[in-house]
C-alpha cells in the first residue's frame, strides 16, 4: 500500500486540524464541518496530482487552449455518518464525480469494549475503470474500512482506490496494510500516537460524526 502522509510539511492544513482537535473550537459544529470540508478540498487538490491525465484540446473565444484533464472517472464514496463533511470537500473539487455512501458502525454485542463492523446500507455506483476514493474521517483499528470494501465486493474493478483519512493510528495503518491490494493509495492528513484500550485515536478528536451532526443514541 502506497501511504501518503499530507501535514509532513507545514501548510495551512495543519491550522485546519490544529482548530478540529480544540475542545474549545469544537463546540461549534458548523465550524468543525466547515474545517473538515476544508481539510477534504487540500486532500482532494493533493491526490489529484497522482492521477492520470489525457490531453485534450478546448475552444477558447480567441482559439485552442491545449491542456489536460483527469483521464478516468472519479468515484467519491464516503462512510456514514462521519464522512459527510469529508465528502463535500472533496466534492467541491471533484465536481463531476459519481457518488457513493456505505453505513459502517461499530456494534457492541456484550456492551462491552468487544465490538464488530456492522455495513448495513450502501448505494454506489459502478467502479469498473474509474478511480474509487474511499472517504472516512478517523483511521482507528482500520475494520470498517476493510469491512466496507469487502462489502462493495469490487467485482467491478476501479482503475485505483484511493482512500482518504484525517486522523489516523498506527494500528490501523498497519491493519490495511495486512488486508489491502498492494496497489491501494491511503492519504492521512494528520497521523497520531496509538489507540487506548477502547479503540479510540489517542490524542485524536473524539467522535467525529457526534461533533459534525450531534449525538446519537
């Protein structure tokens, strides 16, 4: 797997994640959207550097303008509920790209610390030659990433899968590593020290989806 780690040189980036991560800053959940969205649309400029380009040329009112564009098509698909804003970053950027949305949540059978990847919704479209960015806001154990492509099946094979992560742990990291195609691409804007003994990104942000959208129950 091919990681790239974006924050390793200072941007305004790490001003967005720095503002994500505050206690302070995060009792304002537009704000905290607004961020993340910002933090999709670096994501987005930075990945689209690794993608493949065709030449075309363009009608300009004074003549032809040679240039590029993004050879294959671009398929945005996101986790619920926490990738929602992640998304729309990437969206802004990646405007004509075809959309995706999977449910993945961790289900405590014995209510305790012991948990397993529930996939239970997902509405995409085909992925067949096309590049399929995978879009999650925290990297923890990596289960529900694995466990949401593997419910996606890939029998359409993409041209690529790119999958975009702000906060990330080693064990996840090393998780994909073991369960992922060799050619996968992970992005992670900020990489952090370790999980605690419940799974949680330490130091983190806490839970992004609750901080986005509310709590739930």
């Amino acid at each position: 797997m091919h990681i790239h780690y974006i924050s390793e040189q200072n941007s305004i980036l790490n001003h967005f994640l720095t503002q994500i991560r505050d206690v302070t800053i995060q009792k304002d959940s537009m704000r905290f959207r607004k961020n993340i969205e910002r933090i999709g649309e670096i994501m987005a400029y930075e990945l689209s550097k690794t993608l493949d380009y065709k030449n075309i040329a363009v009608q300009t009112p004074l003549g032809i303008k040679h240039t590029t564009t993004i050879a294959e098509p671009v398929v945005l698909c996101s986790i619920l509920r926490a990738g929602l804003a992640l998304h729309t970053g990437f969206m802004n950027f990646f405007d004509d790209a075809e959309n995706g949305f999977v449910s993945a949540y961790r289900h405590h059978y014995d209510n305790d610390d012991k948990f397993e990847i529930l996939v239970e919704y997902q509405a995409a479209p085909s992925f067949e030659g096309k590049n399929l960015i995978l879009i999650d806001p925290m990297l923890a154990t990596g289960q529900s990433l694995v466990a949401v492509l593997h419910k996606l099946h890939l029998e359409q094979k993409p041209k690529e899968i790119h999958i975009a992560v702000v906060i990330a742990a080693p064990e996840g990291i090393a998780f994909l590593e073991k369960n992922l195609p060799e050619n996968c691409h992970l992005w992670v804007a900020a990489l952090d020290e370790k999980l605690n003994e419940k799974n949680y990104i330490i130091p983190g942000l806490g839970d992004a989806g609750d901080l986005a959208y509310g709590s739930k129950l």
